[in-house]
C-alpha cells in the first residue's frame, strides 16, 4: 500500500466513479466519493455498499461518501470526474461555485457533446477559468468497473497537454492490479474511447440478430478503421488507436456482457425499440449521445463512417435493425488498405 494521507475527491459514484475510488483506497488515499443522492451516500456511509452500482462488493473504509459538493472538495488539488458526459456542464458549474483552490481534474467519462463537438477535456477547459484550473487529465482504456473492483488485472492510459500532471494521476492509481501508462495524444485517447462505444452498440446489434463471430470480428475490425479516419482528420496519432484507448477499449466493450453499450445493440437487434431499451437499462448508454455527435463530426470533416452513418438511422430515423446491417453488407466494394494509405498520404502533405 502506499503511504499518502492527501485525499482525493471523486465526483460521481456510479460503477466507474466507485470502481475507481477503490482503486485509490487500496492505494492508501483517503476518498471523497461525492453523489447528488443522499440515500446513495448514506449507503456508502454505513454499510460500505454501492449495491446499485456495484453489487456484492465491500468498499474499503478509506472511502467516504459526501452529499455536499463544497464539503467533498475543501482543500482539494485532484479531482476524478465521474459523471456522464451530458451532465458534465451541470457538475462544473457546481464545482465552479465551490472551488477555493486551483485543482487538477482527472477525467474518466467518454463521450462528445453533440452541436458544439466538444470533446470532454475541452468541456472542462470551457467551463472552469484558468486560474482555478492547473490541468486536465484523461484516464481511458479497455476497463469494466465491475472487474476493476474485483481487483481483477486491468490497464489503463493517461493523457494530458501537461505531462508532468498526466504522470501525477499515473502515480495517483498506478498499483499490482491496476497498470497504467501514459500517452501524449488527448485528441487520440478521448476519441478512441468515446467512438468505441457507437462500434459496440453495432456489435450488439449484431448479435442481437444472431449473425455470430464473423459479423462482429469485421464490425469491429472496420469500426477501427473508421475511427483512426475521423480521429486522424481531428488530428490525433494514428497509433494511438492501435493501443489501449484504440484497439484495446474496442474489444472489450465490443465482446462483453459488462458492457452498456453492447447490451444496448444488443437489445435493439432483438426487435427493442430505443425508448425500450434506454428504459430497460436504467444507467447511461454513451454511445447513443455519441453516435449523434460522431455522425455531425463526419459531415464536419468530410470524414467516410458507415458505421456510424447506419447506426445514426436505427437510433434517430427509425430504421430497422436488420435492414441497416444489410445496408453495410451490401456497400460497393473497396480496397481494405484504401484507410490507411489515406491517413499516411494525409501526414505526409501536412
């Protein structure tokens, strides 16, 4: 365990928030686990219990639930965001009003705003002046809260504008469960993680359809491709996507249960109508706010996703399930390299 009595606040206790918050307990750090639910954080109080969230785990004592923003954050320097993108706005403006001191915020959500296609890093930069803002970080990669807080093996990414801050978040939850690296690219990272969760509302489509491992191999494979398009346009390092916060949150979110998004697709392809699913689900599925976003970012920058194009129509102009994936089967034919060469050709002239 390591020794540091700095306490850290985390602001959101869903899964994600919660898992986290473990992670940093282990680690030898006192918690602030803020949630806007009193009953939630008299949960978290007396029995050490998230059973909404986290069912059957036991949180360690070094977390501490906190129902009043001002109290969670008094004499803070680091904040870990966890709240879903669409409430990112709400949150700030709240941490806005309270802030005596200037912080470093750790963000960990994955999403883009749709209309001002901001990604969250530069939400937070929007929202919150200079002088009380030292840094932003992002923490991403292929990561289930549920097995986070199982301690079961998982690494993660770091990324910031200011390194020596992405390095101090590393410090912060890097421990024998928990890896984690650090990479330069916010634009790659944030775009890896926030694009993966319209490729795993896809793949649960597919499944959904019970069109098997073939469909879901070349969806995720061609989901990829699609993403690294859109990203490198934005500016990202084509490499990144081929990491943790590419390739690596792809899979996971792609082919597991633990998944929102997968058994959000999952339920469409069953013949689930949108309303019925979200319903159904009672937490966030990001890759719905997302693919609305992705779908403005393609028309925005001349950017080629047919994933995303076709999934747009299921989720928002009522077009069957079904009939979209025949859409994408039945594209005119193309060279599989056609993307890469692109990207390549496009850093070259740059």
């Amino acid at each position: 365990m390591k020794e540091n009595n700095t306490p850290v606040a985390v602001i959101g206790a869903g899964s994600w928030g919660t898992a986290l918050a473990m992670v940093l307990a282990d680690n030898g750090r006192e918690v602030r686990l803020w949630s806007h639910n009193e009953s939630q954080v008299e949960e978290i109080n007396q029995f050490h219990t998230n059973k909404k969230y986290l069912p059957g785990i036991v949180l360690p004592d070094l977390i501490v639930g906190y129902a009043l923003l001002s109290d969670a954050l008094a004499g803070i320097k680091t904040v870990i965001l966890a709240v879903p993108s669409k409430a990112i706005r709400e949150v700030l403006g709240k941490i806005r009003t309270v802030l005596q001191s200037p912080i470093t915020i750790a963000h960990v959500s994955k999403g883009i705003e749709p209309d001002s296609l901001m990604r969250i890093s530069e939400m937070i930069k929007e929202e919150l002046p200079s002088e009380v803002l030292k840094a932003v970080v992002v923490l991403s990669g292929p990561s289930h809260a549920e097995e986070v807080s199982l301690r079961h093996p998982t690494t993660v990414t770091v990324s910031s504008d200011d390194m020596e801050a992405a390095e101090e978040i590393q410090d912060l939850f890097i421990n024998q469960n928990f890896r984690v690296y650090t990479n330069p690219d916010v634009i790659g990272v944030e775009i890896g993680g926030a694009l993966k969760n319209i490729i795993a509302l896809a793949a649960g489509i597919t499944d959904g359809l019970g069109y098997g491992d073939n469909a879901k191999a070349a969806l995720i494979t061609r989901g990829l491709a699609e993403i690294a398009r859109l990203g490198t346009k934005m500016g990202a390092n084509p490499l990144t996507f081929s990491g943790l916060a590419g390739i690596g949150d792809l899979i996971v979110t792609c082919t597991s249960v633990h998944s929102r998004n997968w058994r959000a697709g999952n339920l469409l392809g069953k013949g689930k109508t949108l309303e019925e699913v979200l319903e159904n689900m009672g937490m966030v599925v990001e890759g719905v706010r997302t693919t609305k976003a992705a779908h403005q970012l393609a028309e925005k920058y001349n950017v080629k996703m047919p994933i995303t194009n076709v999934l747009y129509n299921v989720l928002f102009n009522g077009k069957n399930a079904k009939d979209a994936v025949d859409v994408l089967m039945a594209r005119g034919k193309t060279h599989e390299m056609e993307d890469l060469v692109n990207i390549v050709e496009e850093r070259k002239n740059e």
